[in-house]
C-alpha cells in the first residue's frame, strides 16, 4: 500500500467517480482504474461497485475512508512543515487570542515586527479563553494571548499584564460629564459586560460586593466590541478591558476610567518547552513594549507571580 493508491481511493471516494477523480489528480481513467485495481488486490477485498463510468463505495470502503483521510492529512502536514523549514521558519507564524487582544493588540505589534522579521504568512484567530489554552497546549498555534487564569500543566508563560478596566458609554450620555466614574453611580445603571463567571465578570462583580453596593441589571455579552456598540447606542454603561476601548476606536463613544480599581489580567503563553521562532521570540517583546505604549500605566508583573495574582482575583 503506498501513497499513490491512498490518494486515488480518497480522490474516487470524494469525486464519486473514477474520470473525475482522475481530473482532480490530474491523471487519466485508466491510471487511476488500475491503480485502485492494485490497491484492491492487495487488501483482499473490493472497494467499489462498477456500474459503468460511475462507481459505488463498498462498506468496507466507508470504514476505511476515515483513516485513509486522517493519514493523507498528516502526510500533507509534513509536506507544507517541511517547505516551512525550507523556506526560513521566520515567514509564517500562528496566533490565538481572546477578542480583546485579538483586535486590540496583536495587530499593532504584528505591524511594528522589523522589516526582516515580519512574517508572510500570519494566522490569527479570535477564540474564548478556555480554547485559545487548548489551541497553545495542541501545539496548533505558537503563541497565545488570553485573560487569567491559565494554571494549565503544559504551558509557558512568558509574562503577566495587569490594567484596570474601563467604562465605555454614549457620548451624548449624561455620564460622559464626568471624568471618572464612580462606582455608587455605576451601580444605578443597566451595564454591559462579560457573561464569563469566572474571568473579567467575576472581578465586576466582587467590587461591587466589597463596597457594598447592590449589583446593578447587567446585560450580558460575550466580546468587549460588542457591549462598546451596544453602549453607544445607549443600552447601558459597557465596562470593558482597555486594550478593546483603546485599541479599537468607535465612533460616537467616550471612554471614562473608573473610580474603582477592577484589574483585567492577562497573560502571553505557549507550549511547554516548544521550541521558539526568531519572529515568534521577536512579537513577546514587542508584544510587552505595544502594550505599554497603548497603556502607560499597565503593569508587567512576572510569571511567577501568576498563583498570587489568582489569589487576589478568587479570594473573597
């Protein structure tokens, strides 16, 4: 059994016939005829069933379809790993992230990579937290941004950005007047926020418990651009992470700091000892140094400071 005989029963099964699974391989009928040919003789069995130019898959050809399948994509995998290597490992990279640093962060430290290193081949993804981790962990992406907590076995983290939260609200709201944002004011207001319990959402909602405040109706969302847009047009107060609020300007929108401190953590992660691309190793710095530059006053606090950070998030 070999390569060839794999792709043409995968090319006939797709196709559905055997002339046109000779077009897709660009081979002839014939060649693709005898190819199967050899392939059923040596597994013993029949695989279609001959009705003129058309062919029908045997059973046994569906329960050995999956597994043909599965091996040709991983022959191709290999292939375009290999032309990686060949071409310099610095012209592709892949990277997950949760919305906000998806499209408030990323790109921009993306765009300031040197001339010689930037990439000609960018993957980036947009996913929850709990899938970008288990993107990272797979090993089917380089590098990860992702909101805490990530006490995940398998995972490196390179560093910890701390910045506090911010409200996002109509510009020709009442609201806008002030300069911050005091928390008994918010707590009279229909807000939007994340619907995730154990993330951002969980710090919203322990700084109104520890300042005694009742909490206020909150209208759930998944994605901080989201609850921006449906703040401007004047559903609620979003409180938002401040790399969406910041990064991603909007029309018709004021952003306000609030009197409350309510800290957004996230972390850079990858697979544990993977090894490193110049680009990838390269965009963790400059990922650090965006980062500050469209938050002066974040923090930058080192991995090992990630189990005391959880406990300032959880503790009640």
């Amino acid at each position: 059994m070999d390569l060839r005989q794999l792709e043409a029963f995968a090319a006939v099964m797709s196709a559905g016939s055997v002339t046109a699974a000779g077009k897709m391989l660009g081979r002839s009928q014939p060649s693709v005829t005898r190819v199967i040919q050899e392939l059923e003789q040596e597994l013993g069995f029949a695989l279609f069933e001959r009705s003129g130019p058309k062919v029908t898959p045997t059973q046994k050809a569906f329960a050995m379809y999956a597994e043909v399948e599965s091996a040709l994509l991983g022959i191709r995998n290999i292939r375009q790993r290999a032309q990686h290597l060949a071409q310099d490992e610095n012209r592709q990279i892949k990277l997950v992230a949760i919305t906000a640093l998806a499209t408030g962060l990323l790109p921009l430290a993306l765009s300031r990579l040197p001339a010689g290193l930037r990439p000609q081949q960018i993957q980036l993804q947009s996913m929850t937290p709990e899938n970008v981790v288990q993107a990272v962990l797979s090993k089917t992406m380089d590098l990860g941004a992702v909101s805490l907590p990530t006490e995940h076995r398998g995972l490196d983290i390179h560093w910890i950005g701390e910045a506090p939260c911010v409200a996002v609200l109509a510009a020709d709201s009442p609201l806008a007047e002030h300069a911050v944002l005091p928390m008994e004011l918010l707590a009279r207001q229909d807000l939007v926020t994340m619907s995730n319990p154990f993330r951002f959402r969980r710090r919203i909602d322990k700084a109104f418990h520890d300042l005694g405040l009742q909490a206020p109706n909150m209208f759930d969302t998944n994605t901080s651009l989201i609850a921006m847009q449906m703040a401007r047009v004047g559903l609620g107060v979003a409180m938002v992470d401040p790399f969406t609020a910041t990064g991603v300007p909007l029309e018709g929108v004021v952003v306000r700091p609030i009197a409350c401190n309510i800290p957004f953590f996230f972390g850079l992660i990858s697979a544990f000892a993977h090894p490193l691309s110049e680009v990838t190793q390269a965009l963790i710095q400059e990922l650090a140094i965006s980062a500050k530059e469209l938050l002066p006053n974040m923090i930058m606090h080192p991995p090992g400071d990630h189990d005391a950070l959880l406990q300032s998030i959880y503790a009640e």
